[in-house]
C-alpha cells in the first residue's frame, strides 16, 4: 500500500491538540494499515523520527436516519509519537 494511501486526514479536536504538546500526533488511518506501515508512512511524508505508534478502532454511532436506525462508518485512529524536538509542520500552521 503506498504511503500516501495509509494516512488519511489530521484528526483536530481538543483532546489532539492537548496530545500534540505532548509530541504525540492523531491522524485517521487506513482500516487495513498496520502499526509499521503507519510508523513509515509518517516518517516518509513529514521527515520525522517516529518513536511509538498506538493504533485504535473506532466503533461506529448509532444515529437514526429519518424514522429508522441506522449506524455511522467504524474507523481507524493512529496516535503517533515523535523524538523530542521534532514537529510536523502542517500542524503547526507553518
């Protein structure tokens, strides 16, 4: 799987923002991708050292739609941790 196709979007929320002080990054992956592939992909595309990688699956909600139920796509979180001192530009607004 190409390195581009792994990583799929910043995840930006309060709790993301709190961990990137922290030096850890969040981004929604790839459901098929793997800790490795993701330590890689992330070390490929931004040019940083990636120490650890947490990988989560996230369960879909269940939401109604009109008058029935129905339930919203589970997917893929990665928390990536990087060396001290490094950063990722893009979520620096640089």
């Amino acid at each position: 799987m190409a390195y581009e196709h792994i990583l799929i979007a910043p995840v930006l929320s309060e709790k993301s923002n709190e961990l990137r002080e922290q030096g850890k990054y969040v981004f929604k992956v790839h459901t098929d991708a793997t800790k490795i592939e993701i330590k890689e992909a992330v070390r490929k595309l931004f040019d940083v050292k990636v120490l650890d990688c947490t990988v989560i699956n996230v369960d879909g909600k269940v939401k109604r739609v009109r008058s029935r139920p129905g339930k919203t796509s589970s997917w893929k979180k990665a928390i990536v941790r990087l060396a001290p001192g490094e950063t990722i530009k893009v979520f620096e607004g640089v």
